[in-house]
C-alpha cells in the first residue's frame, strides 16, 4: 500500500499568522541566511508521523476525532524568539509559547500514546511546543542571528486559543513542502 507522509497540528488564528509574518519581514530585513517557512504553512506540530499508509487515514482520523471530543481549545502566549539547538549555533529559528501549558502538554500525551498502538512510535524527547518560523541556512551569519534572537527573545505576539486539530499531509516539492488537510477535528467546547 502506498506512503505519504503527514502530521498532526493545531491552526494558527489568520491575525496571529499576521504577526508572525510581520516579524518574519522584520528579520528578513535584517538578516540573509536564513530559509523562512510560509507564514500560512505556519502552525503548532503536535506529532510528526512521517510515511503512513494511505489506508490509516481514516482510522487516524475517527482517532483524533474521539481525542478531541470534551477538549476544550488550549489558550496559549505566543511570545520570545530563539533557537535550536541553542542561539549561539542556531538550526531552526522559532517563536516559543511561555506561560501555562498543562492541557497543551497533557493532550499532546494523550496523543502519543494513543497513537503508539496504530504503529507510531512514541517521541523520545520531551514535547517543546513552538512555532517554526525559518532554518538557518548552512554557515552563515550566526552571530548576526544570535545578536537577533537576544533582541527578540522578550517579544509578546499575543495570545490565542487552538481549536481545530489538523491531520496533514506533507509532499515535498523543490520549492518547499506543500500542506493539504486530510482531516479537519474542531476541538469541543
């Protein structure tokens, strides 16, 4: 059976997509060497599930569908600029989300162990919920993005509430990857 390849996500508000590709323009006006993400390919990764087969598709969907049920939208900060692996040798550069994050860090639990019986192996490392704004090109301009980050590591871009859970699937294409929802779950109030 065939492969593709998908992730599960929360959407992003259009006016929180906004501010964040308003402060992609601000970087991009400072610095060169780094690949921006599409601000409407912007969102919250909860799991990366990487080649399904086709005929899961529906059973990951009636999953998240039965996950999301009495869940209520998770209201989160988006705020502070910084980096991985760290800011003096940054990779991917990203936007965090501070403050509270227990049903966040609970339900995207939930997730992985739901998941881990359909044959998606648990995530080693902890869950760091952020938002990926670009990757840094191989080589260039590190201490220009270090001296950004420690600029930006205290900019508030507000607040939202996450209330569609998204089962995406993800074909990479040479001028970047392209998203289409296979299953679109609003979290219940």
């Amino acid at each position: 059976m065939a492969k593709i390849r998908t992730f599960i996500a929360l959407e992003l508000p259009q006016d929180l997509k906004k501010a964040l590709a308003d402060l992609q323009q601000d970087l991009r006006s400072r610095t060169d060497c780094v690949r921006w993400v599409k601000p409407e390919h912007i969102h919250l990764t909860l799991k990366f599930l990487g080649p399904t087969e086709e005929g899961l598709v529906d059973p990951i969907g009636r999953i998240l569908a039965n996950l999301a049920q009495g869940v209520f939208p998770f209201r989160t900060q988006i705020a502070g600029l910084g980096a991985f692996p760290n800011s003096r040798n940054p990779k991917v550069i990203w936007v965090g989300m501070p403050g509270e994050q227990g049903s966040l860090l609970r339900f995207q639990q939930q997730l992985e162990d739901t998941l881990a019986p359909v044959g998606f192996a648990k995530e080693k490392r902890s869950f760091a919920p952020h938002l990926t704004l670009g990757r840094v090109k191989e080589g260039k301009g590190k201490k220009e993005l270090e001296q950004l980050i420690a600029e930006y590591q205290n900019e508030n871009l507000g607040n939202f509430a996450a209330d569609t859970l998204i089962f995406f699937r993800s074909d990479l294409q040479p001028n970047g990857p392209v998203y289409s929802a296979l299953k679109t779950i609003k979290l219940y109030k």
